[in-house]
C-alpha cells in the first residue's frame, strides 16, 4: 500500500488559518505559529465582545427607560415593577423604543404601571 503524507491536509489547515490572520501587523499575517496564537486570541476577544454587546445594549435600554419615568415623574424599578403587575409584557429593547419613538404612548405605560401598584 502507498504511503499517505499529510501535505495536503497541513497546507490547507495552515492557509485558513492564514487567510484569518490577514491584515495582522507584521508577522502575525505571515508566520503560521504567531498567526496561529494570534488568530486563536482574537477569537477569544471575539467572544467576549459578542457577550459584552448584549450587557451593553441591556444597559442603554434601561438608561433610555429610566430617563422616560423621570420625565413622567416616577422611577425606572417602580415602573417596572407596575408594569409586571399590571400584566404587561414588553421587553427593555422596545419600551426603550417607545420611550423615544412615541413619548405619548410610553406616558400611557407609565399611567397603567402607577395604577396597577396602589
């Protein structure tokens, strides 16, 4: 039987991990062994950010909500805790949307959530 040498399958593991590293400052895009740790740590970076970016925007949604209670002369827990025990359900992300898009309409929550806490 011939005798199978791993050249094809080392190449080809060594380009993709190349074509990753592309644009890395110096050696880091040409070196397989620094573009292997390079690519290797921006992946873990990657992974983190993608984690971060939904506390961030968690964050800025209640921000946005809370600024809208204050200007309808509440506070953003005593809103949210109406609007569970007024029964309704709506996300930060969108009530962040209606604090901005239709002031009129979040003043209506802000109403319902007040009512729904005596």
């Amino acid at each position: 039987m011939a005798r199978v040498k791993g050249a094809l399958a080392t190449r080809k593991r060594r380009k993709k991990t190349l074509k990753l590293a592309k644009g890395y400052w110096g050696a880091r895009s040409k070196h397989f062994k620094m573009a292997k740790e390079a690519v290797m740590k921006s992946g873990n970076y990657a992974y983190a950010g993608r984690k971060a970016r939904k506390r961030d925007f968690r964050r800025l949604w209640i921000t946005r909500i809370s600024a809208g209670c204050k200007l309808n002369g509440t506070n953003y827990s005593q809103f949210m805790d109406g609007l569970k025990k007024a029964g309704i359900a709506l996300n930060r992300k969108m009530l962040s949307e209606i604090a901005i898009s239709d002031p009129k309409a979040f003043t209506e929550l802000v109403e319902a959530a007040k009512a729904a806490r005596k």
